[in-house]
C-alpha cells in the first residue's frame, strides 16, 4: 500500500457468471459479466472521493469489495492498511457502510435501541458505546426523538439513524453506496449538507461515496472517478473534470416522444456534434449534443429540422456540466428512464 493513501486498490477485477444453473448443470446459457474492470484508486486521508457512474458500471461491486462483503476474483485492496481478503476483520473494524434504502435499521425499535443494538455488534464497550450514542444523537438532531420507534421516524431522519449506525464504533473511513437515493429532494440536501460538514469536516472522516447524481458529486466530493461498464474513465477533481470539456457546448433539444427517433439521427448526421445523449420521460425527450462549435452545429441542424418539417422544439445552449463530461468519456448518460440492471 501506498503512503499517504487511506484506500487504494491494484488491478481489481471481479466477475459474475450470469448463467443459469439448476441443480449443479448449466440449463441456459449466458455471459461472465466483468462488474469490476482493473480498477485502480488511492484515496487520501480525509477527503471526500466520489465514484460516479450509472447503473450497472460496478460502483456497488466495488464497494461490497471494499468492505469485504464479496471476494476480488483478480487484484488487490487495502482499506486503512489493511488487505481485504486477509484482514477482513481489520477491515470491518475501521469502516462505516451506509447503502440507500431505509432498511438496515429495525423499525420497530427506537433510535437508541437501534445504536445499542449495533454498538454491541461491533463489541463496544457499555459505558463508551453509552456517550457515545448520547453524542451521536445530539450531532444527528435526534435527542428528543431517542425513544420514539423508527417506524414513526421520516425519510430523513431513518437515513441521519443510519448514518448514526454507521458511527457508533467511531470507525475513521465511511463507505456510503447512493446515500440518497429514494429520498425527497430537501432531505437529499439536507443529508449532502450533514455529510459535508459534519461527518467529513467535523468529525473528520474519509468518505468513499457512490452516486449517479452528478449535482451530488459535484457538491460533496473532492476528487470524482468516473466509472462506466467495470473500469474508471478518469480521475479528476469536479471543476479540473469540466474545464476539460470547457471549449464545448451543450445543445439541449426538448420535444414530444414521437419525434425523439427523427431529431435523433438528425443531430448525429450533423459533422459538428461530438457526443449525444437521449433522457426519455413519460411525454417529452431530452437530447444533449456535444459541440465546439455550437452556434454553426445548431445553425445545421435547425435547417435539417425544418426540411424534415419537425416543429419547432425548444432548444438551448448551456456551460458543461459533469453529466456532459461522463458523455463525453462514455457516450452514455448517467441516468435514464430506461435504467439499466442493477449493480
């Protein structure tokens, strides 16, 4: 392991077989998939490092190996100086895992419960594992609620319980795998917000984040990996990531679904476009397109349009956002409503 790096990985592969089998024999056949491609990361003390990617690049994976929850088939990964596959135990002791959903938590205890109930499972001591819970309480703003049941508790407050959880045996590294997802927009800023300053300023933990949510990244993390099919694209700190993306424009093109198809193939017909993106909704389209020179490319295409006579769609020009960089790299989005299989 490299100083001065808190989690890195070398070469890291893991691989699924996605035959179907019954009873020992193989009765369809399939593909391996490689869910992790050669990943290679150094995380340093203290920072916020943000994996983005889309469903199905392999974020989830990494981070089930990262906390020893499933075995690497190549490569290797350490986390606090220690070697998952060997140090399991080292690994689990210095680490706070956090996953979206609401159910890691019984619902039927109260939120101190909840702390107790954990805090013996990491074999805190009583009189440590009791001030601190009292402390992470209060920090969670959740002292005068400590006995109500968590079945009453809202969205919000069920993921600050969790993150509680993930605390109470104060490990230095908290491993949080989309932290907010499913949540209502004002509790996801309300949790990016805690994140950023209680648990990675205050309390001065490294945070190992996976998200799709570009504003997410681009708010929370201090360097970002761009993660797409199993392997990292780049690494880069949020504003380095789009500067690098800075001489292009983005077209936005906003239409009814019935002519997506059409101003599709039209937008790839145009020499000046450089990467293109589609985000189907329930009655509009939108379609991103990449260019240097977006005046002339949208001058060409608006010609096509009306030659095809396409109404008029509602168009605009905007500075390059994180999601355009990941097309950039990838040529995929990072979130459609066609998502794709589950990490």
């Amino acid at each position: 392991m490299t100083r001065g790096y808190i989690i890195e990985t070398e070469d890291l592969v893991k691989r699924f077989d996605k035959r179907e089998k019954r009873f020992g024999f193989i009765v369809k056949k399939g593909k391996i998939i490689t869910a992790v491609d050669h990943v290679n990361l150094k995380v340093r003390k203290g920072e916020i490092f943000g994996i983005l990617g889309p469903n199905g690049a392999g974020k989830t994976t990494l981070i089930k190996i990262l906390s020893t929850l499933i075995l690497p088939d190549e490569g290797k990964a350490f986390v606090n100086g220690y070697d998952v596959v060997k140090d399991e135990i080292e690994v689990r002791a210095s680490i706070g895992v956090v996953t979206g959903g609401e159910r890691s938590i019984y619902w039927k205890l109260s939120a101190k419960e909840n702390l107790m109930f954990f805090a013996k499972l990491y074999n805190v001591p009583s009189k440590e594992a009791k001030e601190r819970i009292e402390n992470l309480l209060e920090l969670m703003n959740l002292k005068n609620r400590e006995n109500d049941f968590v079945e009453d508790f809202s969205s919000g407050m069920k993921m600050k319980l969790i993150l509680a959880r993930a605390l109470v045996h104060d490990p230095p590294i908290l491993m949080l795998d989309e932290p907010t997802i499913g949540l209502d927009p004002e509790f996801s800023i309300e949790i990016r917000k805690f994140i950023k300053e209680k648990l990675n300023r205050d309390e001065k933990k490294t945070i190992l984040l996976t998200t799709h949510y570009m504003n997410e990244a681009d708010f929370l993390c201090d360097r970002i990996a761009l993660m797409n099919k199993g392997k990292i694209v780049i690494i880069d700190d949020p504003q380095s990531l789009k500067l690098q993306i800075k001489k292009y424009d983005t077209l936005v093109f906003e239409m009814p679904r019935i002519y997506t198809s059409q101003v599709k193939q039209i937008i790839e017909s145009c020499e000046l476009i450089d990467g293109i993106s589609v985000d189907n909704h329930a009655k509009v389209s939108i379609i991103k397109a990449l260019s240097k020179n977006g005046f002339d490319a949208l001058d060409q295409i608006l010609q096509r349009l009306k030659a095809k006579k396409i109404p008029n769609l509602n168009l605009s020009i905007e500075n390059p956002t994180l999601e355009d960089v990941f097309i950039h790299y990838t040529g995929r989005k990072l979130v459609s409503e066609e998502e794709e299989e589950n990490d």
